[in-house]
C-alpha cells in the first residue's frame, strides 16, 4: 500500500487523468489540533482485469 505522499505525487504526475474536483473538510478537535480531509475526484481509463 502506498502512503499519502506516494499517491499524491501519483496523481500530480499522471497528465492521463481528467482532474474534476476536490474537496476539503476540516474539523477541530480542540483548540490546538484539527483534522483536515481532502478528498480528490478524477477520470481515469479502466483498468485492464485478467
């Protein structure tokens, strides 16, 4: 499994896909820290299944 990094540098480099939106969330859990969920959509071809 790939980290977080390794998928975003992916999905940076790959000029294949057909970016179509992001979203971003965050939510604090408390005054010090806040948790912060991105979430990426895009077309891409369908893998080949042998």
């Amino acid at each position: 499994m790939k980290t977080y990094e390794e998928k975003l540098h992916e999905l940076l480099e790959n000029r294949t896909l057909e970016n179509i939106e992001w979203c971003q969330s965050n939510r604090e859990l408390d005054e010090e820290q806040t948790e912060v969920e991105v979430t990426f959509k895009y077309k891409t071809k369908t893998p080949v299944k042998n």
